[in-house]
C-alpha cells in the first residue's frame, strides 16, 4: 500500500474475534459513517479458526493464521483476547510498529501492566485502552455537574455495579472462570471501569479496604467484592469518601446495571440504569431537581469529551493523524495501581492499603530485627546513638516489619501497653520507633504497617493508641486517623520538637 494510500485509509486489525470484538467491529462500523477517510478491514485471529471465520464473514475482516499474518495486514491493531495474552501481543505490535487498541484490563497483574504501559510511552506507540466509559455522555454529564460551582465539594461516592457472570449468556465467555487467563472475578474484570470512573468524577483514590467473596467456586475468581475507599486530598479533614460493591450474579433476567450516587455539599447526583444512556438526575439545595437521558443526555455532552464521542472513531482519528489517543495505558494503569491495592487489602481480611504503595508483609518480629533501621532513620546525624528503648524486651511489647519482596526490612514499630495521659481509665497501647527505609518514605509502608499495628492492638482489647510524633510527621499521623492532643514539647534525646497524638479504637 502506497503513502498516499496509508494516508487515506486505516487498515485495522483484530486479534481475539469473541464477543467484545464484535462490540468493536459495530461501533467501527457506526463511526465510518462519519469519518472523512476510510476504514479497511484487515486480518483478524483468533485460537478458534471457527470463531475468527465466524467474525470475518459477519465484518469484512479476512481469517487469517497467525497474529503475525494480522500484524502485518493492518495499520492499528485490536487486541481483543483474554486477558493472559494482552502482554505478549502488545510486544508483538509494539515489534510490528503497530497503533495498539487493547481492551481492559491491561493485564493479569500490575507488574505486566506497568511494563506494558512503560513499552507503550518508551516507543511513543499510539495506544488507547478500552475504558469506553470514559466516552460515556452519563458519565461526562455527571462530571459537569460536580464540577459545577454551585455543587461544592465532592463529600461522598455510593457506586454499585451488578452483571450477570459473564461465563453464561450471551458474554459466554467460559475463559472467565480460569484464573490463569482472566487473573482474577468481577473486580480486575468488570470493575476496572467503576475504578476508572471514580477517578474521572472525583480524581485519586488514595487508600482502600476491600472484603471479597466466592459464591460460584472458581479458584482465583471473585464474585462479590465490597471496598471503602478515600479519595487524594490536600485537606486531611475533607477527605471525600466512597463505596464501591462489584457483583457476578446469576439473574440472567438482570443486565449489567450500574447505580451511582455522589453527594456534594450542595447538590446530589445519580447515574441509574444505562451506562451511557442515563437518566443522570440531580437534585440542588435550592429544591430543584432536574434529570436528562437518551438523545437529550448525548447532545448536552457532546462537546465535553476531549475528541470524538465515539471512542473507536476517536482511536482511529488519532491513528491517522499520528497523534496521542486517549484513555490511554497510563489511564489504565492508574486504576489498575487500585485494583491491586484493594485485592491486596481483602488477602488480609480488609486491612487498610494505601494505593501505589510498595508490596510489603507485615509481620512480627524481635527487638534486635528493629534497632537497624531505627538507628538509620531515628539517629541519622545525632550525636546520641541510643536506639534502645525502654520495654523493648517486656512480654507484652510488640514489634513489627514490613518486609520488601527481597525479604528485608524496609520498614519498622513497636507497640507497647503503656497508659496514656489523654486517655485515663482506658487500655492503651504506644507506638513508638516508628520508621520506614529512607528511599520509600511516601510509599504508603508507614500506612501498611499502622494497619497492622491497629489491627493487633484491637484483637488485644486496646481502646487507644498514642505516640510521642515528631512535628515532621505530624502530617503522615493525621492522615492515617490520628490526633493531635496537648501543647508541644521538645523531646530530650533527639532535641526535636514533637506533639502527642492519639488514634481511638473503641
């Protein structure tokens, strides 16, 4: 094919011809309509020769034997299989010098999914990721209006999401139920797009605890999964707060429904039914309460999405201009960060876990595990070295190790019983030597092991927990709960100056 001819035309590709390939080819083919260059049907793959002939005969595309034939038939890539494949067929475009549309989620684990991202943005390959929900004129209606002045402040998100497993109907996508090809359930695999949402609502999602459940028996696949989370915020006493339950059901009767509820501090706003379709309503402090759906709901917003409403015809245009698309892989990637921290808060039953933080083990430990990193951190350029604390070796006392991948200790505590003066009459518990490894400070390790430390002091009756905090991290106390108690002093041996801070418990 000529240059000419390139610049006229995109050829497209398809690897994976099941049913959310089909959902492409359609919005492909509603997009041609209206875009001022042609769309050639390339090659398309899939492991079932029947499903890919299947496909081909239905679009135009030709069956071909290999993803290489595909790759080297096409312009821009559809990578549509599940989810196991995503990486090594992204490699293989990436090889090919192919634009690269890969469904979500990105991958089976964030390790794969950062280093697709990272090949993506390293070769400044054209990417985009099949958050469609991002396109959504419900979604983007919702956007405005939090937006809105007159809203104010996001204070809380209520998100609910149900579908049918998608394992039976007319998903009938059996590979869901194998864990070493979709990676995990209905969160990883459906609810990466409620994750992707509440980042485009609201912004951030800081920190997560997550409880999930197994009702239908595939190991590794959940079908319910219940999270509280706290969104980014620069004021510690406005945090915006959210819930989100994801669930695969069995009501075949029932569609993939989405109930969304944001309540700001002066209006509130529902996204019910239709992804994309609404109604979105929302009803203002002043009394009003107005509601917007269907044709009305995609001319409002039709102007409020960056490119064009159709999110393939927006991939396109950006394959043909050699411009970046988007959602891309970075965008995937940050809910991909949530999804791995809400996963790894519900292996330990619901324990707290801040988003992008290193993966560490929390466990128990001995005094001499501790002094290391208490001297490296706590003593760092003083003259006095005493890193022994009183208690240290009592039966009741408690210390606590955060441990990398590699095995070491990359981040330290210890929790002692010991009455605390704001809290007379109640069983207290100090914290004290509390220090994390000076190249993952603001990894959320200092969070990770609180948690822990939390946990333990509630499972042994503790009703408080106190600290003697120096004022440089008075910040990190406030935003995992605690608070400030007493006038401030100036600790004897570091000659820093410190405040008292208490974390309630009961």
């Amino acid at each position: 094919m000529s240059r000419q001819e390139l610049w006229d035309a995109v050829r497209v590709g398809f690897l994976g011809a099941g049913h959310i390939a089909t959902y492409h080819s359609k919005s492909i083919r509603r997009a041609a309509r209206d875009l001022d260059f042609e769309v050639v049907r390339a090659g398309v793959f899939d492991t079932d020769r029947g499903r890919a002939e299947t496909f081909a005969a239905a679009s135009g595309h030709t069956a071909m034997d290999s993803v290489d034939d595909v790759l080297a038939s096409c312009d821009a890539v559809y990578i549509c299989t599940w989810t196991s494949e995503h990486r090594p067929l992204v490699e293989a475009a990436v090889r090919a010098g192919k634009s690269v549309f890969c469904e979500k989620p990105l991958a089976t684990t964030l390790a794969d999914a950062v280093a697709i991202t990272d090949l993506l943005e390293s070769t400044n390959t054209i990417n985009q990721v099949g958050l469609v929900l991002r396109h959504s004129p419900a979604y983007l209606m919702a956007r405005h209006l939090i937006d809105g002045e007159s809203a104010g402040r996001v204070m809380s998100v209520v998100f609910r999401d149900d579908q049918f497993i998608p394992t039976q109907g007319h998903y009938a996508s059996t590979w869901r139920s194998d864990a070493s090809k979709a990676g995990a359930g209905t969160l990883l695999e459906h609810s990466i797009h409620d994750v992707d949402m509440l980042h485009a609502l609201v912004g951030p999602i800081r920190g997560v605890s997550a409880r999930q459940s197994n009702f239908h028996g595939h190991s590794g696949i959940e079908d319910v999964i219940a999270t509280t989370f706290a969104f980014a915020t620069d004021d510690p006493l406005a945090t915006p707060q959210g819930v989100l339950t994801s669930v695969w059901h069995d009501n075949l009767a029932r569609p993939s429904l989405r109930r969304v509820e944001v309540f700001c501090e002066r209006r509130f706003i529902t996204i019910d039914g239709d992804d994309w379709f609404g109604p979105v309503t929302w009803t203002d402090s002043d009394g009003t309460t107005r509601s917007i759906e269907g044709p009305e709901l995609v001319g409002a917003t039709r102007d409020f999405v960056d490119g064009d409403p159709n999110p393939d015809a927006a991939f396109l245009r950006a394959v043909r201009r050699g411009v970046p698309s988007h959602p891309d892989a970075s965008v995937a990637l940050a809910a991909h960060r949530v999804v791995d921290a809400m996963y790894r808060s519900a292996r330990r039953d619901g324990a707290s876990v801040i988003v992008g933080a290193a993966s560490v083990m929390v466990r128990s430990v001995t005094a001499e595990d501790v002094r290391p990193l208490r001297l490296d951190v706590l003593r760092r350029g003083m003259t006095n070295r005493t890193i022994d604390f009183e208690g240290d070796d009592d039966p009741t006392t408690v210390h606590l190790a955060a441990f990398d991948d590699a095995g070491g200790i990359v981040g330290v505590s210890t929790w002692m019983r010991r009455d605390c003066v704001d809290q007379p009459g109640r069983a207290a518990v100090q914290l004290r030597g509390m220090a994390t490894a000076r190249h993952l400070q603001g990894s959320g390790i200092g969070a990770e092991i609180l948690a822990a430390g939390a946990a333990w002091a509630r499972c042994n009756g503790a009703q408080v927990i106190w600290a003697n905090a120096r004022d440089a991290a008075l910040d990190f106390y406030l935003r995992n709960g605690f608070e400030v108690v007493g006038d401030g002093f100036v600790e004897a041996v570091t000659n820093l100056p410190h405040h008292r801070v208490i974390l309630p418990l009961a």
